[in-house]
C-alpha cells in the first residue's frame, strides 16, 4: 500500500496573499513578474471570503489526514530561514542530512526562476487598501485575515 506524505505550503500572511493573486489576476502574469507597481482596488469582503474558505479547507485537511506538514513560502524563500525549513522537511520525508545540499540547491533554483515579485507596501499599490480594516470586520473576517490586515498596515506607518 502507498502511504503519501503531505506537505501544505502556503504564505504566512493571508492579506499578502490575497493581494498577490489579485495582482496576478490583473496583470495575467503570475510568475516572474515585478508586481511592486501594479496597482489594483480590492474586494475587501471577497478577500474574507477567500481567508475564510481557505481556513475551512486547511481544517478539512487536519481532520482528514492522517498526517502532514505545514510550512510557509516564507521559511523557503528566506536564506536565513532556509536551513531550518530543510531540516524540517528532510526529517519529515525522512530524508538524512547527507542531501541537505539538494534542498539548498533546490532554493537556489527556486530563488532564481522564481524571484521575489513584489517588495513595494501594499498600502502603495492598493488603491483602497486604508478601507480593508472596517471591511474586513463588516464581513466578519476571522482573527487570522483581522491579523494578517494589521501586519501588513505596520509597514504603512
């Protein structure tokens, strides 16, 4: 019998990301673009919505599996994170620490077909990014997307 290994990768900050697949859609390009210019108005309550789906969808996955790993597109595409993120998967693959070298290879690839796409402050590039806070409560947005606005609203400050 097959026994498969689940690794959930997503971003840490859910507001960021939604921003970014807004962006994406806009432009029609979701890699290897520069999006720190793009500008974009955003659905507040469809961003919400798209938070609170996604956290159902990761609860069904708790409940359905039998076990995975969760970690971030930050833990990978941060060199000082790199390291720690290797270690983590390689114990979880169960893979030795002799091909700790391909998974520093596979970010140096990673990191080069795939650079950063946007390093700008959202609160620059959305156009209505100061209405997020008092949407995202009207739409009764969970503490994580409440969370994730305020972080990203401390860059703006």
């Amino acid at each position: 019998m097959c026994s498969w290994k689940v690794i959930i990768l997503e971003r840490e900050n859910k507001v960021r990301e939604a921003i970014s697949l807004e962006k994406a859609s806009h432009t029609q390009k979701y890699v290897r673009m520069n999006t720190s210019y793009v500008e974009v108005s955003v659905d507040w309550e469809k961003v919400a919505n798209e938070i609170k789906r996604t956290e159902e969808w990761f609860q069904e996955v708790q409940s359905a599996s039998e076990g995975y790993l969760y970690a971030t597109l930050e833990e990978f595409t941060n060199p000082s994170r790199l390291h720690t993120f290797c270690q983590k998967i390689m114990s979880y693959l169960g893979i030795t620490r002799a091909d700790m070298r391909k998974c520093i290879d596979a970010y140096e690839r990673a990191s080069e077909i795939f650079p950063k796409q946007d390093s700008g402050k959202l609160c620059e590039t959305v156009k209505n990014f100061r209405e997020g806070e008092i949407a995202l409560q009207a739409a009764r947005a969970s503490e994580e997307a409440m969370q994730s606005y305020q972080q990203v609203s401390k860059e703006c400050r």
